[in-house]
C-alpha cells in the first residue's frame, strides 16, 4: 500500500516537498490556507547566492541545492527564469573589506573559489557603480530564479504525478493518537495521514502550539523596492557589504532600529524591474510597509548605483523570512513525535534551498539514504536541555 | 497614415495657443495644455510605444490615467502617461527611455 502524506504549506518549501514526495510514488496531499506562494515565497527576492551563506551546513546544502537548479526548468516543464549570473558583494569601506576578506577566506577552505576583485574589476563587472566602492567579490556561479515560478512549478508538477493540492484550506489542529501524529484538522473536516511535514515557515510555530511543541522561528520582516523597467543593467546579484558583513558578525539582532538594519540587496527581473531590498526587523507577524525603510533602501541604492536617483520606485512589499535563533533551517523528524517532520526556517535561504529541501525530506521519508548529515538541523538541537 | 484628425472648428481662435513639440524627433504642433497623447492622435499617431514583451502597438486605452499604456518618455522622464501630461512648448516625447546607467554618472 502506498504510503500517505500530508504537507502543510505552500510555499517554496512545502510544494517542493510535495513533489520530490509524489516523484517517489508518495500518496500526497498538501494543504496551503491561502494559495500558491502566497505567504514569505510570495514576498522575497530572487537570488540563489552561496556567497551570502556562511560556510558550514547550510552552505553544503546550498551548493547541493544549487546544482539542482540548472536542471529544473527542464524537469519541471516550466519557465522559472533562471539564470546563472554570478554575484557580488560591494566593500564601501575598509571595515566591510575586512570583514569580507576573512568570509571569502572561509568560503574559500569551503570550496566556494569567490574572487576579489579590484575597484577598476568590479566597474567593468558591473557598470554604473559608485566612485567611493572599494572593490568587491564576484562568483560565476550565483543564479537567481522567480520564486513565484518556482513554488506554482512545482506544486503542478506534483499534481501532474497524483498529489492532492487544496488550497484556502487552514490546517486548524494536528490529530494525535498517544504520542503519534495520525493527520490534521482543516476547518471541521480531518484528513488521516500516515506522516505529516509541516512547512507553514513562520506560521510553523502556531500549528504545533495545538500539540504544545514549541518551535523557535520568529518572523523577520523584510522590505523590497519595486522600481520601474529599466534597460538591462544588472545580470548578477549585488549584495552591500555592510548587509553581509552584519550577517556574518550577528550585528544586526541587536540593533532595535530597523532603519540601521537597512543593508543593500540589488538584482534586476527579467521583465526588467529592479527588486531593490532589504531591511530585517522583528515585527511579530505585521508586515505593513514603512516609508522611513523605504526610504532608507533607496539611499542605499542610489549610493551605489548613482544613475538610480532618475528612477521611480514604483511599489514596495514586505514578507516574512522565518528566522531560526543559529541560522539554519528545521528539517526532518521531530523526537517524541512519531509521523511528524519539519521543514521550516530557512529565513532568507528559503530560494536557495527550495529544491534540496524538499528532495532530502522525501529521501528521508522513504527511508532512503540522503548523504546529507541531517543532524545539524534536527529541531531536536534547541530541545537538548529537555529530558525526554 | 499620419493624417491630421483635428476637428475643424468654427471658433477656432478663441485663445488656444499652437505650440510645436516632437515626437521621437518628429515637429508636430498642437495645442498647449492639451494632453499629450490628445496632441498626438490628432496628428494621427496611434501608437504611442511597443510592448516590451509582445512588441505590440500601444497607445490610448482608458485615456483617464488608469491603464498606463500611453507612457512614454517626456522631457527626461520615462514611463509618463502621456493622456495625463499637460503639452508644453518644446516638449519632448520619446516612446523610448533614453536612461542609461553609465550616462548619468557623474
């Protein structure tokens, strides 16, 4: 008998769980209270950048993620606009220098071959940028890809195999029996399942709050600038320096004022458009817009990229990137809980990570061997201080 | 194809002021204060620009602000909608941006 599976979530997470799923025979249904990307997949920017991530496990399955990429338009019969562009992230001072000198080091020992390049290199890499720019360091193999186009690929992809895809319909409860998962409550109707993976990002906490679990993901809100079409001017990801130089060095949960969050994020749509990002800011789950943050990323856009002040921003959005306390995602089985796993947490590597997180689920419902060490993402590693 | 559509009016001095404009270097005359895109249909120009993804003809549509089809750039300023822009003397109109990111730095 097949086996049977409920995914909870819609986004880039969820509707690629359910399609490495079904790919490997699963009975899956997944259930998104709203539509398609209509949470944090819907609200982000494009970029699939290994040179944000810090070396460690997550890059590893970041690179894993990163060659599956290349051949998904193929594989899932669609467009995502995918491009392989490269990256950069720009040193406006010495002390971002630094910090990003010691980052390409580690990234380095880790395998990622990230160039420096000169002010003179990062000008003919990239025109248009400021006088005042240092330098800054470039990878071939950055890519960027639409979000939206990903999670609605894949979730008719997996409905073309035999999943079960229903839509506006929020999962309310799980259903327990002693201490097994057995299915979820939708409305007034429950649906029986032999596992449950709950990929609802940063509304995972409040479904196992039904099972008295706590989760710690926390909505980070961030901000993006939508400008006018432009003429093609950027082909790759420009990220700021002080963005990733904060990331790195945790700087930024600190800071109480969003706007000195503010750290640039640059790329360019292949309608044109520019998505100029980001700020991060803990906001609990609003995700109105601030014309005080807006206003900030354009200064630093216009910063760097001096020809930006001709241009009109024509909206801005904000969407919640669901932060774990060390950084990486929640993936797989849940101790105490049999039938239950968790893919949640990605934060800002949601795009990235997309493919791999769903194939490494599948692999290991099925029993599969995933080669990946799981270990590190286990929600069990905030949980070790509790006896069970 | 380019005809001129105005409508001949029997009270057609009553202060309308004529002033000359272009459009992707064209000389064409109009009224002042009209709309532009009104400037233009009644030189009889139709398409305003092309769609950048279907390469399309695109001009009037709502003629009321709502539906951007009409932009195009004036004077320097890309995507105006051109049934919302008062027609200047000297304006200049392009159904193409001329923004480019080298050009305006400094």
């Amino acid at each position: 008998m097949k086996q049977k599976v409920i995914v909870v979530g819609g986004g880039l997470i969820g509707t690629s769980t359910a399609y490495y799923l079904s790919k490997e025979g699963i009975d899956v249904t997944l259930v998104e209270s709203q539509d398609i990307a209509s949470g944090t997949s819907g609200a982000c920017d494009k970029a699939i950048m290994m040179q944000s991530k810090a070396p460690g496990p997550v890059l590893d399955l970041a690179l894993k993620s990163a060659l599956m990429y290349k051949g998904l338009e193929e594989e899932l019969e669609a467009d995502l606009e995918y491009r392989e562009g490269g990256g950069m992230i720009l040193f406006e001072t010495q002390q971002e220098l630094e910090a990003i000198h010691r980052l390409v080091a580690r990234q380095r020992e880790a395998g990622l071959d990230v160039q420096l390049l000169t002010r003179d290199e990062a000008r003919r890499r990239q025109p248009g940028l400021a006088d005042h720019i240092l330098g800054s360091t470039w990878w071939d193999h950055d890519a960027e890809v639409n979000p939206l186009l990903v999670s609605f690929a894949f979730a008719k992809a997996a409905q073309r195999m035999g999943a079960i895809i229903r839509l506006g319909a929020k999962v309310t409860k799980l259903l327990t029996d002693g201490d097994r998962i057995v299915g979820i409550e939708c409305a007034s109707e429950k649906m029986y399942a032999d596992l449950v993976i709950v990929a609802m990002g940063v509304w995972t906490p409040q479904l196992l709050k039904s099972i008295n679990l706590d989760v710690p993901i926390i909505p980070r809100k961030g901000q993006i600038l939508v400008s006018e079409r432009l003429p093609d001017f950027v082909n790759c990801n420009v990220l700021g320096g002080a963005y990733i130089a904060a990331k790195m060095e945790k700087k930024m949960a600190e800071s109480s004022n969003p706007i000195d969050s503010v750290g640039l994020s640059l790329g360019q749509t292949s309608s044109g458009t520019l998505l100029i990002g980001g700020s991060r800011e803990f906001a609990g789950y609003d995700f109105q817009t601030n014309v005080e943050i807006s206003r900030a990323i354009s200064k630093a856009a216009t910063r760097v990229f001096p020809a930006l002040e001709q241009v009109r921003i024509l909206r801005t959005f904000a969407g919640l990137r669901p932060f774990t306390p060390d950084g990486k995602p929640i993936l797989g089985p849940v101790e105490g809980w049999e039938g239950l796993f968790l893919a949640a947490g990605h934060e800002g590597d949601g795009v990235a990570l997309s493919p791999i997180t769903g194939k490494l689920l599948a692999q290991i419902v099925c029993g599969m061997d995933p080669g990946i060490d799981v270990s590190p993402f286990l929600l069990s590693r905030f949980q070790s201080t509790v006896s069970v | 194809m380019m005809t001129n559509t105005r409508l001949f009016s029997t009270n057609k001095d009553e202060g309308q002021r004529h002033v000359s404009f272009t459009f992707n270097g064209m000389e064409l005359t109009g009224y002042e204060g009209e709309p532009i895109a009104a400037a233009l249909l009644a030189n009889g120009i139709k398409t305003i620009r092309t769609c950048e993804v279907t390469k399309e003809p695109r001009g009037i549509f709502c003629g009321i602000g709502h539906c951007y089809e009409c932009r195009a750039e004036v004077d320097g300023i890309s995507n105006q909608r051109t049934c919302m822009t008062p027609l200047r003397s000297g304006t200049q109109v392009s159904s193409h941006s001329s923004w480019q990111i080298e050009e305006a730095r400094k």
